[in-house]
C-alpha cells in the first residue's frame, strides 16, 4: 500500500497560481507537477473559499 502524498500550501498555492494565470490547461500542469488534475482543482476551490 502506498503512502499519501501531502504537499505544503506554498506548493499548493503556486499550483493554483500556475492554473490561473498560466495560459495551460489543468491537465498540462497537473501532468507537470506530478499531481491529479481534480486535485489540482479541489486547492483552487478551497483558496477561492479562504480568500
């Protein structure tokens, strides 16, 4: 079994600034970064809800 991922929230939010302002599709940066592409967005959703 293999153990979970954790990332820290400077890595999260640089991923989130890359989807916005990159003119790449999620896929593209998840695929770069080594992440799922739902992940990807489930950061975004939760840092446009903590503001």
């Amino acid at each position: 079994m293999t153990k979970r991922q954790t990332y820290t929230k400077e890595f999260k939010i640089e991923a989130v600034r890359l989807l916005e302002e990159s003119e790449k599709s999620g896929m593209e940066i998840s695929r770069e970064l080594g992440i799922r592409r739902n992940q990807l967005y489930k950061w975004q959703k939760e840092l446009q809800s903590k503001g």
